[in-house]
C-alpha cells in the first residue's frame, strides 16, 4: 500500500456540472485516479489532471459495470497503487449513495477518509421545478425515502409517509410507482398533488403532474423512466403560482 493512502468521496450534485463544489473541483483536480458514478455529468472529468486515471464504476438499475462489494474492494487494491483516490458520486455521498460502506472498506485497510458534500438531488431536482420542499402554510416539513431497498422491495417507510402532511420526496420510486401510490390512495391521499421529474438538473429535464389517482398514467403516457425524482405533497401546486408571479413581475 502506498504511504498514507486517502479516500475521498466527492458529491457532483444532481446533474448540471455547475453545481458541483469548489472543494468538490479541487479534489478532482488533486486526484491520482478517479472511481465515478452513472449519473455525473462527464465534463466534471476536466478538472482532472492530465495523468489522473479515470475509471468508471456507474450503477444503474438492471445495469451495473461493478456490484458495491467489488467497488470496495477495488477501492482497497488502488490503495496499494495510488495516493489521492476520489470515489465521484451523483448528488451527495450521504443521501443514499452507499457511503458507508466504501468509508468501512477503506478505513479497515487504514486509508484516510475525506468527505465532500454534494447537492442532493432530493432538494435540487424539485427546485430546478420551481417546487418548494418546505413553504409557510403549505408544509412544514419534508421526508427523504427509497422507492426501493437494496432487496428490490417497497420500503415500509412509505407506509408512514403516506400518513403525514410533510411533502415527500422519493428517490428510486419509479419502479415501484403504482405500488407506492396505492399505499397514498389507501389513506385516502387521492387528490395529493404529485411531480414527476426525470433526469433532473439537466438540459434533458422532462416533469408531469398530476395527483396520487392518476400520476401513474401519466407517467406511462409520457414515457418517463429513471433516473427520476418523485415529490408528493401541495407543495407541487406552488410551481404554477411562483411562475405566475415570476411571469407578471417581468412583465413590470
């Protein structure tokens, strides 16, 4: 292993390469090879140095170039090889991007461990929509969940989302979309505004609304797949009032 090996997980937000970090540019810049995700935008690879060597490890559903236990453990074999390792992931490390597991392979080797947040796509996505996660008098609160467990199944956090007011934002939901909206109508959720937006941040950003009844269909019609962003709540309501309001103040 080479002296003092490092690990550095870098968040590229949720897309648009503009929205990556200054600290996040930095450490690409200081990179010996670069280990990146499906979902970054490639032009975030110019920051790398001439001799960096980029190697890509994306993950997609139904696709992926290396599983998570083989990431691991190619993240512990570079580290006999390289000083400055970057692990390149799409919105932030932390928010569902299987951090954990990279920093426990890294650090049981005794590498060091550097974390640089990224946007998450979570936050990002619904405000690129011009859709608040929080507004006053509207919601107070917002909720982050999984579609989809690592064992392809429905999460039972969805069960308690479905009960609450807060606006729900669900991540790798397409899947399981007309399951989840059957828990919302099960409680009576029927008219809940919903948006759905796909490759969001991007200049291939697609959006339909609806509500909890007839969101599946639409989504069916539009030919919508993932990667995509699902925000539940009446919050997706404020996107046509701020635009309004948008429209008549440049219109002043």
């Amino acid at each position: 292993m080479t002296k003092n090996p490092t690990l550095t997980l870098v968040g590229a937000g949720p897309g648009d390469p503009d929205l990556i970090t200054v600290k996040g540019i930095k450490a690409l810049k200081a990179a010996d090879i670069v280990l990146y995700d499906a979902l970054i935008d490639p032009s975030l690879l110019y920051y790398c140095n001439p001799t960096c060597v980029k190697r890509y490890v994306g993950k997609r559903a139904g696709s992926h170039s290396l599983t998570q236990e083989q990431i691991c453990a190619l993240i512990k074999k570079l580290a006999g090889h390289y000083q400055n390792i970057v692990r390149l992931k799409g919105g932030d490390p932390f928010v569902f991007g299987r951090a954990t597991e990279e920093i426990q392979a890294a650090r049981s080797i005794g590498m060091q461990v550097e974390i640089v947040p990224g946007i998450s796509s979570a936050l990002a996505v619904a405000a690129s929509a011009m859709i608040p996660v929080t507004s006053r008098g509207v919601s107070q609160s917002f909720w982050v969940a999984t579609g989809t467990t690592k064992e392809g199944k429905l999460s039972s956090d969805i069960y308690l989302a479905a009960q609450s007011s807060a606006t729900i934002i669900l991540l790798m939901a397409i899947k399981h979309l007309s399951e989840i909206m059957s828990v919302f109508i099960h409680y009576n959720r029927q008219l809940t505004p919903v948006a759905v937006i796909q490759e969001g941040c991007t200049k291939n950003q697609r959006m339909v609304t609806g509500n909890i009844q007839n969101i599946c269909e639409l989504v069916r019609l539009a030919g919508l797949t993932n990667p995509a962003v699902v925000i539940i709540g009446d919050v997706v309501l404020s996107r046509q009032q701020l635009a309004e309001v948008l429209a008549l103040k440049q219109a002043i």
